[in-house]
C-alpha cells in the first residue's frame, strides 16, 4: 500500500542554519503531497502543499517540490529560526481516493539560540 | 485557530469504559476525518465521513465507532477501553471528499488507566 518515510530525528540546529527534512513516499497513483506542522502541545497545521508532479509548495519561508521521478518531498529552509521548533509530518493523499492522509512518523526539529 | 474545534480537551477513563468524543469542522466543510496518534502507531487513519455518510475506514477497532450528524459535527464512540486506546484523537475538516486540505483540531488526549 501507500506509504511515507521520513528521516529520523531528532534534528538540533543552531538558529539561521539551513534545514532539510527528507520525505520520500510510495504511492501507486498520483498523489497529493503535504507537509504538516505541529507544536507542542497544539493539533497539526498544515504548512505547505504539492498537487502535482515538479509543483512547488512554499509558506514561511519553507518550500518543498514534488519530485515525481524520485518520489520526493523534501521541506526544506534556508534559515530557521528558534520558533520552527517543532514535529514536521510529510504526508500524501490516499490513491485510492477516499480521502485519508498517510503520514510518516515526523521529525522532531529543535533549534537552539 | 484552524476552525475546526474538539472537546473534550482532556479525557481520563478506567479500563472497560465507554466515550465520547466530539468534533465541530471548519463551518462549510462537509468531510470529517479521525485520527488517531499515538507514540507506538504514529498518526493513522480512522475514519471518514462526508456530509452525514462514511466514506473510508481505516484502522478502526470494532470497538470504536463514529456517526455525523445532520449539523455536520461528529463523535467517535470508543468502548470496551483498553490501556492501549490512550492516545491523542485527532478530528480534521475538509471542503469536500478529496483531501486537498485537510484542517486539524486540536485533538482530545485519552488516557485510560
């Protein structure tokens, strides 16, 4: 079935340094991709999203593209700040169309003054 | 403030016991999904609904349930409750069926002891 994988955290930087979370996924359509935010104590947000093939997703400063020929969704940010901190989820929309997001298991993102 | 509102904010239960929990989505939104996370599982699909009939199920115990009502407001019944069933439950809106948004509540976290 349809699956998402993440890189394992916990990801600690110093404030303004670059982020990368990798995100790739399994899918046997063509799904929509999604990065979903979530701070302590809070649901999830969604923060950024990708509907089709080299489509680009941006939002405070993060962007991420779907690369469909490596599957694909890197979030990625040029300089984080203190109150990035956080569980980042990739996630993509079920192919069989009935809805549902699969999510991977989230990257714990700690940045440090 | 995603719109999407969830009570109770906290749940404590013994083992053997019936819930409620309780999810109003975004005003328009006519798909409501659950979820379930937890440390072991992560975040997983439990069900959808869309403007009053199920429309995807997941991973849904048989002891869980869910209904939406003709407002538009859900509830998931878990019942029989097992230590295991602790976890965050997490209720999600979305304009229609397809999932490309989906708006998170803050969640209901059940803890059965």
């Amino acid at each position: 079935g349809d699956s998402v994988t993440q890189m394992e955290g916990p990801v600690t930087l110093s404030e303004e340094a670059c982020l990368t979370i990798n995100c790739t996924y399994t899918a046997t359509g063509y799904p929509s991709l999604f990065w979903y935010v979530q701070y302590p104590g809070e649901g999830l947000q969604l923060l950024l999203k990708a509907t089709k093939a080299d489509d680009k997703g941006s939002n405070k400063g993060f962007e991420a593209t779907y690369r469909k020929e490596t599957t694909s969704f890197h979030l990625e940010k040029g300089s984080v700040q203190v109150s990035d901190s956080a569980v980042y989820f990739c996630a993509l929309s079920d192919s069989s169309n009935t809805g549902k997001l699969i999510f991977g298991q989230g990257t714990t993102l700690q940045v440090k003054p | 403030d995603s719109g999407v509102t969830q009570t109770p904010k906290h749940l404590i239960t013994a083992t053997g016991q019936r819930v409620t929990l309780r999810c109003s989505p975004r005003s328009g939104d006519l798909s409501v999904y659950w979820y379930q996370q937890s440390l072991d599982q992560g975040l997983q699909f439990l069900i959808q609904y869309y403007n009053g009939e199920e429309r995807a199920k997941g991973n849904i115990l048989e002891r869980f349930s869910a209904q939406q009502f003709p407002d538009l407001h859900s509830e998931l019944n878990l019942s029989s409750l097992e230590l295991g069933d602790s976890a965050l439950y997490f209720c999600a809106s979305s304009r229609l069926a397809e999932p490309y948004e989906q708006y998170f509540g803050p969640g209901t976290r059940l803890t059965v002891t």
